[in-house]
C-alpha cells in the first residue's frame, strides 16, 4: 500500500469520536473514519423529533392513546428506532392525506386531477415549469 491508500473504517458513534481523537493527536492521514449507518438513522430520527416536538402532533399522539409521553420522548429522542420511523412515517401520510383532502375540497375534482396530470407530464418530461405547476396545485 503506497502512501496514497486510505483505509476506511465505519465504526458506532463513541468509537467513532474516540477514534477522530487519536486521528487528530497521532495526524494520521491513511485512516478514512465514518460513522456508521445506523447511527445516522438515530441522528436523523432525532433531528425530525425536535422539529416536531411540541408542535401539537404529539399531544394527538398521546390523548389519542397511541403514544405514552415517555414512548414519544423515547421516540424524539431517537432512541427508539424502530416506533420512531414509524411514528414519523404515519405522520407524514397523515399530513398529506389532510393536505390532499383540503386540496381536493376547495377545488373542482376535474381541476385538481387537471393539474396532478400537468404537473406530472412536467416531472417526466423535466420541464422547468413544473415547479411553478406544483405551486399552482398544492396552494
């Protein structure tokens, strides 16, 4: 291996700190450190539960008896990975389902369907318009 090799190593979140540490104090170059995938998937769940986190989607949650308070916050957290990409899932197709349901009773059926059928000619054919026809259609 000449002095050009890198090698790369996935390691879990505390190896990974520890391990940029001794990189830094040794000024190693050969190493190529990442965290893995799977703590990403924890940060990312985290990161989307402060976002939403007392937004009024978790009192739902929980008055609903869906969630407890210490599930949701297990789940804000993202320290339940599992429940968590399901909570989140579930609340994205909730939203869109209520915004399909405000679109499609403020305006004419043919309308709405008119427009899904002009937006989606615009992505397949990659027309630069289409941006402006998904504003027209999901206001």
């Amino acid at each position: 291996m000449g002095p050009d090799c890198k090698t790369v190593i996935t390691l879990d979140l505390d190896l990974y700190e520890r391990a940029i540490k001794i990189q830094s104090t040794q000024e190693n170059t050969s190493w190529m450190l990442r965290a893995g995938e799977h703590h990403m998937c924890f940060a990312a769940l985290h990161a989307l539960g402060k976002y939403v986190e007392e937004s009024g989607i978790d009192s739902i949650a929980v008055d609903k008896g869906i969630y407890s308070p210490t599930r949701l916050r297990q789940i804000f957290w993202g320290k339940a990975f599992k429940r968590g990409v399901e909570y989140h899932t579930v609340n994205a197709l909730v939203s869109y389902e209520l915004r399909f349901e405000q679109l499609s009773g403020t305006s004419p059926t043919g309308l709405l369907t008119e427009q899904c059928q002009q937006l989606r000619e615009g992505l397949r054919n990659r027309d630069s318009r289409s941006v402006d026809d998904f504003d027209d259609t999901c206001e």
